[in-house]
C-alpha cells in the first residue's frame, strides 16, 4: 500500500517537474470578481472595496494564506458589469508573507472604479476563467497550483449577456476550474440565484443583507477559500508537490 501509495507521489511530481521553469507553484490561486453594475451606488462600492482591503490587511486571513498548502496563494483583483465590462484591476500576486498580503490590500485601495453597467454575471464568470493561465488555456499567468477558485460578489442577478449558466460557469468548470464560491448581496432572490445559477465544483454561497455586512463577510469568505484540509503528513512536501502534479494533470486530461 505504502509503495503504490509513494509510487503515485513520484509519478505526480515528474508531471509537476514538467510545468514551465517559470512557473510558481502555489496552493491557491484566487479569481476575486467584484459586481461595480448601476445597482452598486457610489457608498456601496466603496464599502465592498474597502471590505477587500481591511480582508488582506486583517491577520486572521492573513495567518490563513501563511498557513495554507505551501504557504503562499496567488491572486487577483477584477472588477466586472456588462457584456465587455470586465477589467483586471489589480494584477496577479504572490501573497506569501504578511508584507505581501498588505501590498496587495494597497493596491486594491488604490483602485478607480472601472464601470457602471449592467450585471452580466455569466460573462464575467467566463472572463475570470481565462486569468487562470494555460491551465485554462488562458495566457500564462506566472503560477501553477493545485487549487483555482473563484470569488464571485454581487447584489444582482444576470441582466444582460448570456445569462446560460453554460456560457460562464458550466464553461469554466469544463476548463478545469475547481470551484467558484460566491457572496450574494441582498436578501433571498439573490442568494437563491447565485446557488443555482453561479456557485460550481462544491462551492459555497455567503449572503449578507446590505454592503454594511460585506466587510466581515469577506473575510469569513476568504478564510474558508484558502483553508484546505491536508491529510496527515507521509511527508507533507511531498504530498504539496504530488497534489499539485495530480491537479496540472487532471486539467490535462480533461482539456486532451
């Protein structure tokens, strides 16, 4: 059992050798999609960027990255409304120590909201599924992991666009996307959307009445994305780099 079991780890860790030099293996990599639709009025927006920024500023989450498979996530930052509204607005990063954690809360602050629109959720679902890199068949983004989730935030459900769930989440679970979790702003129509029309690959929905909420809601989000359980360690190092072949493989094979 132990010598399969070790025969499986070292057969993972050729794939994972086999990843671009340059690429960074991380535990996480981490879509962050931000609903800035008309329905998002100029106090809301402010609350819900503010809330991503006191979530990478506060230790709990911060000790959550450190503490995570490899300790270290990448992510990124978009904002999102009508068909073509999407844009990158904090570029991927690499989120190992809490100096990183708070650079990156900087760069959110930072941010001019990009638009105003209307709310084509499956489209920015779609979008945020090829910043993943050439694991998704997206541009390389400089990382590889073993998880890719995404974090999708609105008060809205689907107004415009393809609202087909097969055109933004069934689309991106097909690429190789892991999960895509979501907070729904609002009250029950919302929720009820996004659990049935956004949430995918084992996801969670956390819903919060209004944007006053959004803040500790959050964090309580991104803590429970970038907490994954590891079993018992046969070594824990090794296991990180099987587990992390094991999913660049797994994308392989469904995309071949």
């Amino acid at each position: 059992m132990l010598k399969k079991f070790l025969a499986s780890m070292c057969a993972a860790t050729a794939m994972f050798a086999a990843a671009p030099a340059s690429a960074v293996p991380v535990g996480l990599e981490l879509v962050l999609l931000i609903d800035v639709s008309g329905s998002v009025d100029n106090a809301e927006y402010a609350l819900q960027k503010n809330g991503y920024v006191q979530a990478f500023q506060n230790a709990d989450v911060q000790n959550a990255i450190l503490g995570s498979q490899g300790g270290a996530i990448a992510v990124t930052y978009v904002e999102w409304s009508g068909t073509s509204q999407q844009s990158q607005q904090v570029s991927w990063a690499l989120i190992d120590s809490v100096a990183a954690a708070n650079a990156f809360a900087a760069s959110i602050n930072s941010v001019t909201r990009a638009f105003s629109g209307t709310t084509a959720i499956q489209n920015a679902i779609r979008y945020g599924a090829g910043l993943f890199g050439t694991e998704t068949g997206g541009i390389d983004n400089g990382f590889t992991s073993a998880r890719q989730v995404m974090d999708v935030s609105g008060d809205g459900v689907c107004n415009d666009g393809t609202c087909s769930t097969a055109f933004g989440r069934d689309y991106a679970l097909g690429l190789g996307v892991d999960t895509i979790n979501g907070l729904a702003i609002g009250g029950a129509s919302v929720t009820n959307y996004y659990n049935s029309s956004v949430v995918g690959g084992g996801g969670f929905v956390i819903d919060v009445a209004n944007f006053n909420d959004f803040a500790s809601a959050i964090q309580r989000k991104l803590i429970k994305e970038i907490t994954n359980d590891v079993p018992e360690p046969v070594s824990l190092a090794l296991l990180g780099v099987g587990l992390l072949g094991v999913a660049a493989a797994r994308r392989r094979a469904a995309k071949g």
